[in-house]
C-alpha cells in the first residue's frame, strides 16, 4: 500500500477512535434505556436485548414521572433566557457602538461579573432568598439564572455588533432615522444571526444549570437537571430508569445541538476569539 | 421619532450619551443586584460565625473563619486538588484539542461527522455527564470501561471508590466533557491560517515539525490563550460533573475547593467558614484571570 | 429640483485629545457649486465633510447653511445627504428600501416612497435592479444605489466622500463625467472629498486644497493649476507633478546648476534661496541651460516622458513621440520664463 494510503487509514482510524469515545457515551445510554433492568446487569454485556419502553413510561407516567421537573426546566431556562436576551441585546449594543463616559470600566465590569465562582454567589443567594420568601419559586431561580447568562449574552453580543460597518448608524442619522430607530431598522437585522446563536447557548446554559437549581430549588420547582438523582439512592441505582430519564432530559439539549450544530461552532469562535464566555 | 426641535445645546454627543445609558441600565442594575451585592454580603458572611446546626454558636467572628483556613488540612488539601484539577484538565484538553485538530484538518471530508460528535459532549448538562459515568461508565462490573478493562485482562477497579483512581477518573470526565470545545475551536482556528505561509515555508525547506513550531504554533497563539483562559474559568467553577460522580470523596479525595464551600455550608450547615472558603475562591479566580489576561495581551 | 444650499465655515477647530486635525477652516461655498475638497491622506478634508455631515463635533468655530447656525444642529436635521466612501448600504434590505429609507423615515406614504423611488433610479439607471440586494451588486451599482438614496431626498446639499475610490480606474473615469453630469441637472450644492488630484480638476468648480490640517489654497481648478501657492500645492497638483529645484535668485535671474536663467523676478535684491517649479509640459531640451542627464524614457505611445537627473533630483520632461534621447546622454533643459514659477525656500510661499 502507498505510504499515502497508509497515512490516510491511520487518521481515519484517529478520526474513528474520537467518534467512538464522544459518541459512544451518549450512544451507550441511550440502548440502556430500552433494556430490562436484567438485561443492564447482565455481563458479559448484552448486544442484541429485546427492547422494552418500560422505563420511558414509568419515567413519564409513572410514579417516578420527570414531567413536571420538565415543566420546571422548560418555564425557568425559556423565562430567564428571554429576560435576558432582552436586557444583554441593548446593554451588548451599547457597549458596543456607543459612545459614553465610563465605556471601559463597565465593559471590564461585565467582564468581571463573569469571573465569579457560581459556589461563592449561592451562599448569599440562599440567605436572601429565604428571607424575602422566594426559594423554590419560578421567579427566584429565573432571575437568579440571569447572573450567569446576563454577561455571556452581553459578551457575545458585543463581538456580533462590533462587526458591523460603523457607518451604518451614521447613513441611518443621516436619513433621519434617529438612534432608536436606526437600532431598530438598521442595526438589528444585521445581528440577526448572532442574536439566534447567542440564544441558543444562554438557553443551554439555563436547561443544563446544576447548582442553582438544586440550591436554591425543592420541591415545587424542581428542575430536570436535579431529577436525575431520583433515580440513585444508598440501596440501588435504577440503571434504565436513569438512562430514560436521562435521555430525556437531554433530548432537547441534543436536538439544538444536532440542528444547530454549525452555529454552535461558529459561536463558540467567536466567543473564544473575541471575548470570555462561560462555555 | 421623527423630526424633534433642536434645543440649544442638545449635540449629537449629548444624545448619544444618554441614548447608551438608557440601554445599559437595565443591564448593569441586574448585575449589580446579583453579583455586587451578593458578593458584599458574602464578604460580611465570611466574618460571622453562621452554625445552622447549632445556632446558639452564632455571632460575629471576624477574622476567625479565615484564620481557621490556615490550619485546616481539608482546605490545603482542596486547594491543591484544585491546582491538580485545573491544570491536568487544561493541559490535557488543549494537547489532545490541538493534535486532534492538526490530524483531522488532513481529512476535510470527516469533519463534518466529527464536529457532529464533538457537539454532543458540550451540549450535555454536567450533572448528567457526572452521573453517565458514575453509572455507565466507570462502574465497577458493569461499566464500560471495567467491561474494557477485564477484556484486557486488567481486571476490575472501584475507579470512584479508590481514592487514587477517584482524582484521576474526575479529571478523564471533565476532559471528556470539554475537549471537544477546544478540539472544534482549534479546527477552526487552524483552518483559516493562511496557506500561501505554508507555502513559503516549505519552499525554505522547513520540516513538518518546524512549520508546526514556528508557524502554526505562533499563529494560533491567541485563540490558544483564548481556549486556555476559557477552560480555566470553567474548571475553576467546576461543580456539576464531580458532584454528581463522587460528591467530593470518597473522604476528600476529589474535593476541589468548589466542592469544600458547597460541602460546608449546605451539607455541614456552616455558611460563615463556607463563605469563607467562597472568599478564597473568588480570590484565586481573580489572581488568575488577572494573569492570564496579562498573558494574554502581552507580545 | 433640489434646493441648494450655500455653505460657510468659519474658524472651524477640530482636535483630537492632544493632536489638532483642523487648525481653523474658513471656507464659502456657493449655492449649486461642485467644490471639492482635495488633499493628501490625514490633510483633514474627510474630518471637514463629517463635520459638514453634523456627524463630528467641532471644538471651535461655526458652520452656517443658508446663513442660519447648524454648528450643534443634529445631522438629520441639517437636510444633507452623505456619500460614504463604503456607500454604507443597508445589507438586508432591497435597493428599493434603501432608496426609500429616507423617505419612510419622515413619514411619506407608501405610494409617494415609491414614486420618488423609482424616479431616482432611472436617474442614475438602476431601475431594473430594485429589488435586489446590496450584496448582489456590482461596486459601480452598489455607488448608484448609494447615490440614489442620497437625491431621493432632494436635499440642499450632497456630500460625497471619496465615492469612486472603490472603483476600478476604468469605471472612475466614465463615472466621473456621470456624477458632474447629475450634480448640474439637480443643481444641488455638491461637496466632493477626493486625494486624487487628477479627478478634482476635471470635475470641481472651485476646490480647496488641504494639507495637515489648513487650507492652503482655494481657487477654481485653472487657478491653483496655473498659480500654486506654495510648495506643496505645486508638487500635488499636475499629472505628472511639477518639477521642483532648489536654486538662487538673484536681480539678474536664477542660478541653478551652474547655468544662469532669465526669470523677471519682481523686486529683488541680493540673493534669494528659492525653489524653481516648472511643469513637465513647459521643460524643453536646449541647446544651452540646465545642464542633465537623461536616466530612462516612458514611452506612452503617442507621448512620452523623459525622466532626467539634475543635481541628483529627478526632474521629468513632457515629449512627443519617441524623442531621440538615448540612456545617460548629456542635455540642457530650458523653459519660456514666464511658465517659471518662484517659491520661497523656506516657507515654501509663492513669490
């Protein structure tokens, strides 16, 4: 065989291993969630099972059902992402293109506000919460979740807007358009793009959040990410409960990552060569 | 809008200026209610002495929480679990992110399939990819990777119960989880280095290892650092994954200053030693980005 | 059709932080005037546009339209429109909606907007491609629909930043004559920022020349051509640049290179450190003068130009077809005295 063909088989063979160990994973679990709880225990593994949606309706219907931690999840990551794709797109704006005193200081404030340790912010979080009433309640964690969004979103913002010609506003004042209106007409629909992106990863940012949820959650709002351990207890893993509820869980998580997948990319460049950002 | 009546005075600039603060209020009062206030309260936290579970103890404490730390062998051991953590972690995605970078970029047609598989890993909620492993992955018996290993002959371990594999089965999942990042931002990267310096360089004869240490290398250093200082920040603040696999042990094993915190204010009821050690924290995070940007904007 | 407006600024002072760019800019400009406003790159000519635009503010003087005070008026609120050197169009909507921004933005009804639409199309022949994007257009298309939105206005006064540098040099010329051409059929006052000497010539009425920040010289094309004021102008102006030389003056005539010529020097005694500029078009060989040697030949075809060294200066000579000078031949070059022209050598100043 030509050295070359060799060189090509071997990355191939590189390029196989990746997809393997990033795949397989998710993969894994996925079959393990249309196993019997046997069927998971069995060793050596069992490749062809009968599949059976046992676990898919006991994790949906039954008494262990992770719907409301969906409906918890899917209220406070949509809320808090539109909150803050609301506020960051105007503040990104400014901060951007704008001119005013104390341009620099609160740029690199919003930088720092990304620096904190989410553990250090839960503490105070907690104690204030609880004396104003609001732990455990849609309102409490969604304005919470916009401490760590809210500069991820103005970062990438910012990065999407200053790429936009400078004399776009000016033809605009030009014309009679005024600020807002040039924002409105002019500058927005050239972001339109990084507007979308942004979204997405402050919505995955929120749907995946850990501590906050289970910190300062319980029982009423009780998001998906902290109705996993339902399933793990000191006696016994439910193994294929787990899995299905995992899986779904996930599922909206993967389906963007699937569809969206080029944007991802395309954002996380952007966010890493221009600026900090949380992922 | 419109047409609006001129008042004397009323510049171009002066509009503008309002104008941005109008839009950056909303923001920056936000931040300031979550982030600045909470962090004063922090701070005056760390000064108490809070004991939920014996609230008869409570009381200002001052300087107690911190010099306590001094003496803690759980703090100095977290702290260099934390330095153990991040660095293997970074260093480890930022090697295997570049090399794999460099081979795919030789294979155009696979990346699609590949960018398609690095996605998964990242979009993945880190509680979920703790608990993936913990269960599926490196359980004893029936993990995937003790079935591998049996099947080699290199039997069966308790990768998160054994306190030496705990720490280095941690920091396989949070490679795991994030290399992908650096992998598809490297790629990128990499892909829109110019050609025609390559070109150059072969024609003076260059090797393939010099091209890669003193072309690409050089050229790829900002979105290097960039990745870099990323993947600090978030192994920093890493929470979810090691959690959710060994909730900190077993014992202390995996305890990363993040987890301590965690561990002592809602698991031991001690908030002012947890504010405390949330203190540190912060502080380090601080020192750290601190010098990574310096890094970053020198040269 | 449009009104037009006249201009005046007075004392106009721009600084950036520590660094003057404009050290006090008086100019008038008359109603339905072509001005241009022509110099190197940093002279200050794009910073005066901007502040005529209402886009910069300036930290001393005024600028007056139609004799009222716009110095702090908006620029919206000035009736300008603006050429960018970008053109600035609008990359998401079509070239209707560009053209109709202006319109839409004060408030015109839909079948107004339209109708004026359409009307400045055809005048700058883009008709057919209104509904198109900017991104879908030629450079040459792309600086229509830029010129397009700006008369769609009918506006008193047109501002055009360098509008054909990002045309190839073919489409410059043919554009050049195209702009004039529209800039007297509305009769708008038109004020035109160029580096390009070449193109200010042909296409201005009255231009101001701009170096580092002040206005050198003001004039109609044939003005500044025929009589620079200092150095600077003389060397910018012409295609190709005047020839300039240091030499002496004295009450018998100029002293350059060892040859004495007869220049009429009013009022003149002892000697004078000057510069002597003669065009290429006015160098000729002689018989007896300057003494130079030929270094290479530009051969145009029908015209050439013969590149020659003097003192160690190069100093270009305008020919006819294939002049008979060969490489490193010995000439002398001499001029019709009246088509010298005397400069101080230290401050550069007309004599």
């Amino acid at each position: 065989m030509s050295r070359g063909a060799i060189r090509r088989i071997a990355l191939w063979a590189v390029a196989g291993m990746l997809l393997a160990v990033w795949a397989f994973p998710v993969i894994w679990a996925l079959l393990t969630s249309f196993k019997t709880e046997r069927d998971v225990l069995a060793y050596p593994p069992v490749w062809l099972f009968k599949p059976t949606l046992d676990n898919y309706r006991e994790v949906i219907f039954g008494t262990s059902s992770i719907l409301p931690n969906l409906w918890s999840s899917i209220v406070v990551a949509t809320a808090s992402t539109f909150l803050t794709m609301l506020i960051a797109v105007p503040a990104a704006y400014a901060l951007a293109r704008l001119n005013y005193p104390g341009r620099k200081a609160s740029g690199f404030y919003v930088l720092a506000t990304q620096m904190l340790p989410p553990v250090g912010l839960i503490i105070p979080y907690y104690l204030v919460l609880q004396k104003i009433g609001a732990l455990d309640t849609y309102s409490g964690l969604t304005a919470i979740y916009l401490t760590f969004s809210l500069p991820f979103a103005i970062w990438l913002m910012v990065s999407y807007f200053e790429d936009v010609p400078y004399e776009m506003e000016e033809a605009a004042l030009l014309d009679r358009a005024g600020r807002l209106r040039a924002l409105w007409y002019v500058i927005l629909p050239q972001v339109r793009g990084g507007i979308a992106v942004t979204t997405v990863f402050v919505f995955l940012n929120a749907w995946n959040e850990f501590l906050f949820a289970v910190v300062l959650g319980g029982n009423r709002v009780r998001p998906v990410t902290v109705a996993m351990f339902n399933f793990i207890s000191v006696e016994q893993t439910q193994w294929a409960r787990l899995a299905a509820g995992a899986m779904l869980a996930m599922a909206p998580v993967i389906l963007i990552g699937l569809f969206a997948q080029r944007h991802i990319v395309k954002g996380l460049t952007v966010g890493a060569v221009k600026g900090g950002g949380r992922r | 809008m419109g047409v609006s009546v001129p008042r004397p005075g009323d510049t171009l600039a002066r509009q503008e200026r309002r104008f941005a603060l109008a839009l950056l209020a909303p923001a920056l009062l936000v931040l300031l209610l979550t982030t600045t206030a909470p962090l004063f309260y922090l701070a005056w936290t760390s000064l108490q002495r809070i004991d939920l579970g014996m609230p008869w103890l409570s009381g200002f404490a001052g300087l107690d929480n911190y010099s306590k730390m001094g003496a803690d062998p759980r703090f100095w051991n977290s702290l260099w679990l934390t330095f153990v953590y991040t660095g293997s972690t970074v260093v480890l995605q930022v090697v295997i992110g570049l090399s794999l970078a460099l081979l795919v970029l030789q294979i155009p047609r696979g990346q699609g399939v590949l960018r398609v598989a690095a996605i998964l890993p990242i979009v993945l909620a880190p509680v979920v990819v703790g608990l993936f492993w913990r269960t599926l992955v490196l359980s004893p018996e029936f993990g995937l990777v003790d079935l591998v290993t049996r099947a080699l002959g290199l039997g069966s371990h308790n990768w998160l119960g054994d306190p030496q594999l705990a720490l280095i089965s941690v920091i396989a999942i949070h490679t795991w989880q994030w290399t992908p990042f650096a992998f598809l931002v490297l790629l990128a990267t990499l892909a829109t280095l110019p050609p025609d310096v390559y070109e150059a360089a072969r024609l003076d004869r260059a090797s393939a290892w010099q091209r890669f240490i003193h072309i690409t290398l050089p050229l790829a250093r900002p979105a290097i650092m960039m990745v870099v200082i990323l993947r600090m920040m978030t192994a920093l603040s890493a929470f979810a994954a090691i959690f959710a696999a060994t909730g900190g042990g077993p014992g202390s094993a995996t305890e990363i200053l993040n987890l301590y915190a965690y561990r002592t204010s809602f698991t031991e009821l001690n908030l002012g030693y947890g504010a405390a050690l949330a203190m540190v924290l912060l502080a380090l995070t601080l020192v750290i980005s601190y010098f990574m940007f310096r890094l970053r904007r020198a040269r | 059709m449009s009104r037009s407006a006249s201009v005046r600024m007075e004392g106009i002072v721009k600084k950036h932080g520590a660094f003057t760019a404009l050290h006090g800019i008086d100019l008038e400009i008359r109603p339905g005037e072509f001005f241009a406003l022509l110099g190197p790159s940093g002279s200050g000519k794009t910073t005066t546009l901007r502040i005529l635009a209402g886009l910069e503010p300036v930290n001393a003087g005024r600028v007056l339209m139609d004799d009222a005070d716009v110095t702090h008026t908006q620029p919206g609120e000035r009736d300008v429109a603006m050429v960018f050197q970008s053109y600035a169009l609008y990359p998401h909507m079509t070239v209707a909606a560009n053209i109709g921004f202006p319109l839409k933005m004060v408030g015109k009804p839909a079948h107004e907007i339209d109708l004026a639409v359409r009307d400045a199309a055809a005048k700058v022949e883009i008709g057919h491609l209104l509904e198109r994007k900017p991104g879908q257009l030629s450079g040459g298309q792309q600086q229509r629909c830029a010129l397009a939105r700006a008369i769609v206005r009918s506006p008193r006064l047109f501002l055009l930043d360098e509008p054909l540098s990002n045309l190839d040099a073919k489409l410059r010329l043919e554009t050049r004559a195209e702009l004039r051409k529209l800039q007297r059929s509305l009769g708008v006052t038109a004020v035109y920022v160029t580096h390009d000497q070449e193109e200010a010539m042909t296409i201005a009425d009255r231009m101001a020349v701009f170096m580092e920040g002040r206005i050198v010289q003001v004039g109609t094309p044939h003005e500044i051509f025929r009589k620079p004021a200092t150095v600077a102008v003389a060397g910018f102006i012409g295609t190709p640049p005047m020839n300039l030389l240091p030499a002496s003056l004295t009450a018998a005539g100029v002293r350059l290179g060892g040859a004495l010529l007869e220049v009429a020097a009013p009022g003149v005694s002892g000697t004078r450190e000057v510069i002597l500029g003669v065009r290429p078009g006015d160098l000729r060989v002689a018989t007896a003068g300057i003494p130079a040697r030929v270094e290479f030949v530009e051969d145009f075809g029908d015209s050439s130009i013969v590149n020659l060294e003097v003192g160690g200066q190069r100093v270009k000579l305008r020919a006819g077809e294939s002049p008979d000078l060969a490489e490193g031949r010995e000439v002398n070059l001499a001029f019709d005295p009246r088509a010298a022209h005397l400069f101080d050598r230290a401050t550069g100043q007309r004599l």
